[in-house]
C-alpha cells in the first residue's frame, strides 16, 4: 500500500477555509462600512456632515453580508444535520468530520451574522460626522 | 454516537503481534541514537523541541521575574504621596519597561514556549516540522530580551510607554531609549512569526494518521488561531517601527506633523497589532484550561464544536477592536460607534468558551487538584476583567475612564486572568512532562492562595483609585486627592502577589533530586501528550499512532502498549535519522515522511549575526550593522545549503503497518511551501500596513498626493511593472524547464529573470529619484520612496534565490523530480509581483484619479 492509495474522500471536500468564509465576510463588511463612513467624512461632508449617504451604503452592504453570511450558514447547517448521527461528531469518519465542519460553518456564520447587525445598527443612531 | 449506515472506516489497526524483544530493543537503541541530545558544551546545539521549548520557556520566566520586580518598584513609588523613591525619569523608564516586557518578553513568547514543549507531544509528532526554526527563533528572542531589558541598567531605556506613541517617542526623545524598543522588539517580532509558521504547518500537517480536524486537541485549535493572528497582527507593528525607526534615523517625516506626516498613524498600526495581541496572549493560555478540564472532570469537553468556533470567532473579530484605544483622538462618532459594536460582539464567543468549561465541570465529576485551582482562580479574575472590558468597551464611559488607574486594573484582570494563572495551571498540570517529576501539592495551594489574594488586594482597588481621576503613568500625585489609602492597600497587594509567585517559583525550580518520578500519565488524562514516560524520551514518541478518537488514552483499548511496543508506524530509525510522518491538514492521511534535522549551532549563529544587525543599528553604527546583515545572509544561505530541501537516498520508504511514503514532497504537499506561503502572507501584510498609511494620509490631508504630482511619474513605474511582470513568466518557465528536466532552458529562464528583475528594481527606484522627490521634506515623497524601496529590497532578496536556485540545480542538489527550491520561489515571486503591482497601481495611478 502507498500513499495514494488511501480513500481521497478530503480532496474533494472544501478545505478548513470554508470555516473562514462567514468571518471574512463580517471583516469585509466591518472594513467598508468603517473605509466609507471615514473617507465619507474627511474627504467630502466635513465633521458635521451628514451622513445619509453612508448610512444608506452601510444598509446596501448588510444586505449583501447578511445573504453572503446566510447562504454559507445555512450551507454548514445542512452538512451538519447530513445522516443519521448527532452531536458531538468526534466519530473517527470522514462523514463526521463533515458535519462537524458544517456545524463550525454554521456557528460561525451566526456569530458573524451577530456582529454584522450589531455594526449595522451604529448608523441607524448616528446621523452625522460629528 | 449512531455511525452512519455506509460509513467509511478507513482505520487502520496496530500490528497484532508485538514485535519480538530483540527486534524492539534494535529500534528502541536506534530511535535514541537518533534523537540523542547532545552532551557538554554541544548542548547548547540541540534543536530537539523538548530542549529548545524548555529554554524558552525558563527564559520567559526569568524576564517574568524581571518585569514583576520593575513593578514593585513602581509599587514602592506609589505608596505614599509625593514619595521621591524613583526620579520621574526612572519611574518612566520602569513602565515601559514593565509593559514592554511583559508582554513581548514573557505573555506572547511563552506562548509560544509552552508550544514548542508540548504541540509535537499533543500531536504525537517526533518533533515540528522545523526544529532549527524554533532554535532560531528561542535564540533571536533570548538576544532581544537581554538588549531591552539590559537597557534600563545603564539609564538608556526606551520612556514612551509601551505603546511608544509619537512624537513622545520621536521629536521629544534623543536617546537611544526609542530604538532599542524599535529593533529590539522588530527583532523578537520576527522570532514571533517564525514560530507561527512552525506552530500553523505543525499543526495542519503533523497531526498522526487519523486525528482529523474533528478530533485534533482544543489546545491545538487555538494555537492554530493564534498563530494565524500573529501572520496579520504583527506586521502592522513591524512596519509601524520601520516607518518610526525611519523617521529617528533619516528624518523621513511619517509621524512629524511639520513634514505633513500624522502621530494618529502610529496608533493605529500599534492598535492593530496591540488588540489582536491581547486575545493572542489569551487564546493559548485559555486553551491550557481547555486541557485541563475534561482531564479532571474525565469527560470530553462539552461543545468542543463551540469551543472551536469561540477561537476562530475571537481570532476574527478581535481585529475589530484596535479602534476602541483611540476613542478620545477625536474620530467621528460613527466609527467609534463600529469599533464599540464589535468590542460588545467579541464578548460573544470569549463568552462561550467559559460557559463550555462551567458545563463541562457541571456535567462531570471534579477531581479536586491544584491545576484545577488555578483554572478556577483564572476564570473567576478574566471574567471580572472582561466584565470592565465590557464596560470600556462603551465610548462614554471610556471618556471617563481613558488612561487612568481604571484601565490599569481592567487589563491587568484580563491579563493575569487570561494568561498569567492559566499559564501556572498549566506549569503544575504539564510539568511531569518535563522532568518526570511532579511539583508539590501542598506549595501549589499556599502559592495559589497567597497570589490570588495579592492580585485581588493590588488591582481591585486601583479601579476605585482611576474612576477618582488618578492618571496612569504619572511618577507621583498629591497628598490631598484622596489617593492615599487606595494606592497604599495596591502596593501591599502587589507585594502578597509577589509572595504568591515566590513561592510557587521555588516549587518551579526547587531542587528534585530525591523526588521519586511521577506515575506514567498521573493525571489519567486521555490526550496523546501523557502518552510520556516519566521521565521521557527525546523521541517525542515511541511510535507514531493511529488516531480514533478525541481522548484516545480513554478510548483506544491497549493503546500504550500497542505505543510502546512499536506496533504503530515509524517505529524504527533504520538510517538513524530524525523522522516524522507528514499528513493531510483534513483527515491526517499519511502523506510522506519527513526527515528532520538534528543538532546544529547554525540557528544560534544566525540570531546572532542577524542580531548584530539591529543592535548596531540601534547606535546607527549602520557600517557595522550592514556587515552583520551580510554575514547573516552568508549563515542563513549555508543553513539552507546544508540542511534543506536535501535529496533523499531512496524515493520512498516503508514506515510500518504496511504503509510506504515518499521521503520527499515539493509544491503544495510540502511543509517548506507551506511555511514560505505563510511568511510571506505575514510580509504581505506589513506591506499593506504601509499601503494604508498612503490611504491614511490621503484621507487626512487636502493635498496627498500633491496637486500637480511631483513624482513618481507614470513612465518609470509602468516600466518596472512591465520587466517584473517578464521577470515573473521567466520564473514559472524556470520552474517548468526544470520539472522537463531541460537544463539550459532552465538556467536560460533564470538568467534572463535575474537581469529583467534588477532591471525593474531600478525602473521602480528611478521614478521617485529622477522626479527628484525628497523623502526628507514631506511626507508624500517619504512614502512613496518608502513603498519603492520595499519593493527594491524584496525583489533584491528573489534575485539572490534565483541565484541560490542556478547553484542548486548546478550542484546537483535540485533535479526535475527533487525540486523543493525552484517551487518555493516561485512562489515567492507570487507575492513579489502582487506588492508590486499594488504599489505600482498605487504610487503611479492613484495621483491621476485623486
């Protein structure tokens, strides 16, 4: 026997990325949301600007986020609940290690989700660059 | 646990007989020949993980002790009002020192020490995939410390606080104080990121055949976590001292209003280091009690999937966070609202971790012991200072509280909480590993109480003294402020805590001569690393097991005998080399083996020639400095010569239970490809720190980049793109000339690379210089000679290794099928191209669209 031999379920799996995909996504929201607002503020309203026009960016990027985040959660749901087994997925099978990746991408993915509403509700309170 | 109808076992099982005892005695004499650690002076040239990890470990220690004494003495100072122990100068002094070294002297390295011991052993792994690396890394960090902490005895050391804000740290301070803070901490930083790529290879790809990521120990989720944050964090610290060190140096005006340059760009690339690093600190002592825990409870941890998802989670959004030590700079109120969010949401799954230990505990039944005491001590003192933390989290109330004794006691909550107890649990949980001793029960309960006690006397009462407006970092305060008691009863606290540490130090290192050896696994834990015999081989393991499940001590039936008998795999040395298994980072497949390397004073020898670089520079004695950086490349060019990539006697070898692996492995399925892809995300994002302070000025100034543009210019930029981008299709030509094994195409391609490369290396430095653009007078032409001259040096750096690479294949140490080398710089020039198209899209576009 040789290496190659071995099942190669893995190679066609997503790799441990895709664990990463629900926190990126909030990152890339995080960033834009907090790029637009400064550059929005500095280069063009000045400090007692309004801020309309990042707040209705900010609305546009949540949405996108928000369905990003949704379709990767409810992606790593469906892994998690694939087959007959429950919690706590620590079976020593490629299937197993599966749900258990689709349980991370899942919990992950709502965190994510968590802290996109929790940044998205700033610009419903603040209305100017103040 | 239902199994799956159609599951697919593919397990394999030990051999079902042991091997005869004469048989077993040969593998067991040859293993530890292998593995010998050397004796006598050559000691010193061991490179073994449980030698270097132990070193590293006790020097973060003894900088521990040094920064704890430095306290006290600031203690002493505090006692009473208008007290003159220690002169304003040297009270300035002992804070950055304490901060500075506490943090990079001992919270972040003995993270990285305490893994270094015990990663390989978690993993069943003979060593990590570089053990020179490691030993580069403990040696550059013990020279860096000993600079920085040496400094303060000859009344030299840094004074700006340990995040060295400009211009307190640039126009303000003429010493030498700031750059030994800036190369020394450059220097240990660089250490940092080695041990990342050794920790994020290691544990991806030495896991033992059959740990898949489901059952991979907690411990070794968080130090992946961590060690990928390191790869984002540090950097923006790296090229925040670069531009500093710059500015001290050669009067390049980044943070110098006066040039156009910005104090608040410091802060910001400090805080996006400073944040992520507080959770980099926490996550690995957390994951100590996620060890901990179910070992004493003798149940699996409860929600491990969460457990897992509390790492990644906080490792993400803890980069959110760096905003929220700048809330007072006067930021518009919208994005101190964005950073306030996420500081709220990060208390999320720091949260969910501590509520999956209480269930574990709850669910099981706790055996009393001392690493369980101070796991429980460490919970109680981070869950108050993540309650403050909360608290800071929101702007108003941080308004109030900003840079007083109120933030003094929150993070020091959070630090001795988060990592200073759970690293003591985890001293008395682990150190039978070490020495094959236990340390007494009786001096962990005395020490434990008296330092919990301290700790709460010295810092509970400093939120009181800081909410009564006492600032942080004043040397002295007024008699009638109504300070007096507060900071009284804090420095009898500090010196209980003091008394707590004393003495569990001297349980430490006290003398164990008679103590009889711990039993084997005395803590009955389930995890691979108490797979040890006490006291241990150098081997890391007997032989290397196939894994079935989370706590397999617990669940593998015969699972030490099978171990210890050599009916697992590699349970031989037959060549008496150093060998490991690589696997697959998914399913820990067996994917090739590994040799490692053995002792060597390489390692030490490159730390210290390297070091000579920054300690010279420190003195701008930039002769003697470039001549130390010369010598470093003529070491680390030897080490890789002589000790990489080298072509194995045999394509394959047979590694027991049936199994034969290649010996050797480029491109993707390598640890080497691996670790180059992974230092260069780190240099990445230094780079892209550099680009954010171009982004950074633009938004703070009408006129960044200047209306007309002076310089670069377009012409010189868009040359150099053009040589580089044929430079890098030279470079993949090279690599598929030699994989055909057509040797004069290959050396052809890499000529023509050599000379197409420096040739863009000048285009991109010739845009800035014949736009006659001085970096000295404002900030603009500052960064982009900055962002030219980068790319210079890296590109400098790949033509050195197209050289290395014609060497190679010259010497016959590179062929068509053994070509480690050609790949890993191809892939370096990847990223070389990506930097510098950016900068070139950049420097020459940007000023037409601004």
């Amino acid at each position: 026997m040789n290496a190659n031999s071995f099942s190669s379920a893995e190679a066609r799996d997503p790799t441990l990325w895709v664990l990463t995909i629900s926190p990126i996504v909030w990152a890339v929201h995080f960033l834009l949301s907090y790029g637009t607002a400064a550059v929005w503020c500095a280069k063009y309203a000045g400090p007692a600007g309004s801020l309309w026009t990042v707040r209705v960016a900010i609305l546009v990027y949540t949405a996108v986020a928000l369905a990003a985040i949704g379709l990767t959660g409810s992606y790593g749901y469906a892994a998690h609940r694939r087959g007959a087994a429950g919690l706590p997925h620590d079976d020593d099978t490629p299937e197993d290690r599966r749900r258990f990746m689709g349980f991370a991408t899942f919990l992950l993915s709502s965190l994510s989700a968590v802290a996109v509403i929790y940044a998205a509700l700033v610009p419903l309170f603040v209305e100017t660059c103040q | 646990m239902i199994p799956d109808a159609g599951t697919t076992r593919t397990d394999v099982e030990p051999l079902a007989q042991a091997p005869p005892p004469a048989i077993q005695r040969g593998q067991v004499e040859r293993l530890l020949r292998a593995w010998k650690t050397p004796t006598g002076w050559r000691y010193w040239s061991a490179v073994n993980n449980s030698e270097v990890g132990l070193w590293y470990t006790t020097a973060t220690f003894i900088f521990l002790l040094f920064a704890g004494v430095l306290a006290l003495l600031m203690r002493v100072q505090l006692a009473a009002p208008n007290n003159d122990f220690l002169s304003a100068e040297l009270y300035n002094q002992a804070f950055t020192v304490h901060g500075s070294a506490m943090m990079f002297l001992f919270a972040i390295p003995v993270f990285e020490a305490i893994a270094v011991m015990f990663l390989p052993q978690m993993l069943g792994a003979r060593d990590l995939p570089f053990p020179r690396l490691s030993a580069f890394g403990f040696w550059a960090f013990l020279i860096g410390g000993i600079f920085l902490s040496g400094s303060i005895f000859f009344d030299a050391a840094p004074r700006g606080g340990w995040f060295m804000y400009p211009p307190l740290t640039s126009t303000y301070q003429s010493g030498i104080g700031p750059d030994i803070w800036l190369l020394g901490f450059s220097f240990i930083e660089i250490a940092a990121i080695a041990a990342a790529v050794e920790m994020i290879v290691g544990t991806l790809q030495c896991r033992p055949p059959g740990m898949r990521v489901n059952l991979m120990p907690l411990y070794a989720w968080y130090i992946l976590v961590a060690s990928a944050m390191i790869l984002f964090a540090f950097p923006p610290l790296i090229a925040g001292s670069l531009l500093l060190e710059v500015e001290r140096a050669f009067h390049w005006p980044f943070f110098d209003p006066n040039g156009g340059g910005d104090p608040l760009l410091w802060q910001h690339l400090f805080w996006l280091f400073g944040h992520p690093e507080v959770y980099i600190i926490f996550l690995p002592s957390v994951a100590l009690i996620a060890m901990i825990v179910p070992t004493f409870t003798r149940i699996p941890i409860v929600g491990y999937t969460w457990v897992v998802l509390a790492a990644i989670g906080t490792g993400f959004i803890s980069f959110g966070l760096w905003v929220h030590h700048m809330y007072t700079t006067g930021l518009p109120g919208v994005s101190l609202g964005l950073f306030s969010a996420a500081s709220e949401a990060v208390a999320i799954p720091t949260g969910v971790q501590i509520f999956c230990f209480l269930a574990t505990i709850a669910a099981g039944r706790v055996t009393r012991s001392v690493p369980m005491l101070y796991a429980f001590g460490a919970l109680v003192i981070f869950v108050l200072g993540g309650l403050t933390g909360v608290m800071v989290a929101i702007v108003p109330f941080d308004f109030q509280a900003h840079d007083t004794f109120f933030v003094v006691g929150h993070f020091h909550y959070v630090l001795i909480g988060g990592a200073l107890f759970p690293i003591f649990a985890g001293a008395y949980y682990f150190f039978p590993l070490i020495n094959g001793k236990g340390l007494s029960e009786r001096l962990g309960r005395i020490g434990f109480w008296i330092a919990f006690a301290g700790f709460n006397i010295a810092f509970l009462p400093m939120h009181l003294t800081g909410l009564r407006g006492m600032p942080r970092r004043v040397f002295t305060y007024p008699d009638d402020l109504g300070l007096n008691a507060l900071n009284l009863i804090s420095t009898i606290g500090a010196f209980i805590l003091a008394g707590g540490i004393a003495v569990i130090f001297w349980d430490l290192f006290r003398p164990k001569g008679r103590q009889p050896y711990s039993p084997r696994n005395p803590w009955k834990a389930g995890t691979l690393e108490w797979l040890a015999e006490m006291p241990g081989k150098p081997w890391g393991v007997r032989s290397i097991p196939e894994i079935d499940s989370r706590y397999p001590l617990w669940d593998q039936p015969n699972f030490e005998r099978d171990v210890d008998e050599g009916r697992f795999y590699l349970p031989d040395a037959e060549e008496e080399q150093r060998e490991t298994i690589v696997t697959s980072p998914l399913d820990a497949r067996p994917e090739y083996c590994l040799r490692l390397p053995g002792p060597s004073f390489i390692p030490l020898v490159a730390a210290v020639t390297t070091g000579g670089f920054f300690v010279f520079g420190t003195f701008y004695q930039w002769t003697l400095a470039v001549i130390s950086l010369v010598l470093a490349l003529c070491v680390i060019v030897y080490w890789l010569w002589t000790g990489t990539a080298i072509v194995p006697e045999k394509p394959e070898k047979n590694v027991g239970l049936g199994l034969t692996l290649p010996l050797y492995a480029s491109g993707i399925r390598s640890v080497s490809w691996w670790a180059m892809c992974i230092t260069m995300l780190a240099l990445f994002s230094a780079f892209m720190s550099l680009i954010f302070g171009y982004f950074f000025f633009w938004t703070r100034h009408e006129d960044f980049p200047p209306d007309p543009s002076p310089g670069p210019g377009q012409f010189w930029p868009l040359l150099a793109g053009a040589l580089l981008l044929a430079a890098w299709g030279s470079t993949l030509v090279a690599r598929n000339r030699n994989r055909a094994d057509a040797a004069g195409g290959y050396y052809a391609s890499l000529a023509a690379a050599i000379v197409l490369a420096a040739g863009g290396a000048l285009a991109l430095l010739a845009g800035p210089y014949f736009t006659q653009l001085d970096p000295t007078t404002h900030v603009y032409p500052a960064t982009v000679w900055l962002l030219a001259s980068w790319n210079g040096l890296l590109i400098g750096v790949g033509i050195i290794m197209y050289l290395y690479c014609i060497a190679r294949r010259a010497a016959g140490r590179m062929t068509a099928t053994y070509d480690i080398d050609i790949a890993n710089v191809t892939l370096y020039w990847h990223f070389c191209m990506l930097m510098a198209a950016i900068t070139i899209g950049v420097i020459a576009g940007f000023p037409l669209v601004a």
